[in-house]
C-alpha cells in the first residue's frame, strides 16, 4: 500500500516495541509491514485515509538537523 498525502511518520531504535503502544493501548490496526535487512517498519491505520508509519532509524538521537523535523524518543525503563 503506498503512503496517501497524510501521514505521520515515527522513526525509532526500537519499532517492535513501540508498534505494540500503538496497537495494544490506541488500538490502531496494523495494515502494512516492511521487512527488509537494514531497514523495517510498521503502518497502521489512523483514521480513514490516514496512517502512522512507525520505522526502524538507528540515528533517532539529539535535536533534529532540520527545523521542519521532530524527533519523538521512546525511552524504556
């Protein structure tokens, strides 16, 4: 499934983890997976034609280079 024009994208080291958050507690369905060697992710439904792309970035540290970026870190405990 290609990505529409609306979409949220949430890069973390740790997707397995913070896809079941979203699944498990929002309760959002998982509709696609990317399962490639370096790079994987998870899409799930938001709300009609809008999805929430959780994928995997080893580089999800620090303040953002660009200023139109937002960097979310999930911390585990």
């Amino acid at each position: 499934m290609a990505f529409s024009k609306y979409r949220i994208l949430i890069y973390s080291e740790n997707p397995d983890t913070l896809v079941k958050f979203y699944e498990d507690v929002l309760e959002l369905k998982r509709i696609d997976q990317l399962s490639l060697p370096d790079d994987y992710g998870y899409m799930l439904q938001v709300a009609g034609d809008q999805y929430l792309w959780i994928g995997r970035h080893s580089e999800v540290k620090g303040k953002a280079k660009e200023n139109f970026r937002h960097f979310v870190q999930s911390v585990s405990r």
